[in-house]
C-alpha cells in the first residue's frame, strides 16, 4: 500500500475512472426514471449504470492497445463500484465475491445481447425485446422509449472524438 503512492497512475486508468463518473452520473438523471419510467430500484439503477457504461465499450471497440487499456480501466471501476456498493449496504465480506460474481456474469450478459441487438441496427426490435425482458418486466411500451434514448446516445457517442473520450471527457443526451 504505501508504494502505491509512488507510483504514477497510467492515463488510461484516469480515462476510464472519468468515463465510469460520467456513466453513473447519467445513470442517475431524473428523467430516465420519470420520462422512460425506469424503476427506481437497486435492480432498476444496476441495468442503468451497465447500460450506460456498455454504450462506452462499445463505442471504445476497435482502438488501438490504448483504447483496450481504458476499456479495461473502465471495467475494473464498474466492478469496484459493485464491490463499493455491496459493502455500503452492509453485506458481509464473504458474500461480496460471490454477489460480484453474479452481477458480473449479468453485466457480461447484457453486454454480449447488446451487442446483438446493436448488429441489427437499424431493426430496433431486438433491443426493444432485450430491454423489455431486463429493465421493464416485460412491458414493451416503455421498452419502446429506452430503446429510442439507446440509439441516439449511441449515434452521439459514436459522433464525438475518440480522442476526447480517451482522455475522459463525454457528453451525454439530455433525457
């Protein structure tokens, strides 16, 4: 611990400490709860912040070795935030491994059906469906509206510079 101190912390781990910020910030902005009717939950915010933060992994897809190191960084924050959470609600020590484990083999599976619906872009009804069965129990109306915000912050994502997004810096829509 106290050489960590010394040593210098990489761009890409700062880069990806900033875009987690971001995510979670937009994560929580009212109107995805109250225009998009996203249930204010524990499961309800979990499926917001992944939602969020694979529309950065997705937009950081294909760069160079950087660009892998700040989605790695950005991962390795998502999880710390899980861990963080777990920990402030006072689940004991033991059990928060095995909590993390199971969100992350959700996260991943999201990621995985995100990336399939986003391939069939622009046919919007597999991520309808994808957000219909993991954000909204099943009702395909408000599915409908997240699905619409999804791809507009993904075509805003995918307009800003990489450069800007390496070094931290995103803009999101407004909800």
């Amino acid at each position: 611990m106290f050489f960590k101190r010394f040593r210098k912390v990489r761009p890409a781990v700062i880069a990806g400490e900033a875009l987690y910020a971001a995510a979670v910030a937009q994560a929580r902005r009212p109107g995805l709860y109250t225009t998009l009717g996203v249930p204010d939950t524990r499961e309800g915010r979990f499926e917001l912040y992944s939602l969020h933060v694979i529309l950065l992994l997705d937009r950081l897809r294909g760069g160079d070795e950087y660009s892998g190191e700040t989605k790695q960084a950005l991962i390795d924050r998502f999880t710390k935030g899980l861990d963080d959470a777990f920990r402030e609600l006072g689940v004991g020590d033991t059990a928060v491994p095995k909590r993390i484990k199971k969100l992350g083999e959700a996260f991943y599976g999201r990621a995985r059906s995100a990336d399939q619906a986003f391939a069939t872009l622009p046919d919007v009804r597999p991520l309808q469906a994808l957000l219909a069965r993991t954000l909204y129990e099943g009702d395909d109306a408000k599915a409908a509206g997240m699905a619409d915000y999804i791809v507009r912050a993904r075509d805003d994502l995918a307009a800003q510079p990489t450069e800007e997004l390496l070094a931290g810096e995103v803009r999101w829509l407004e909800v």
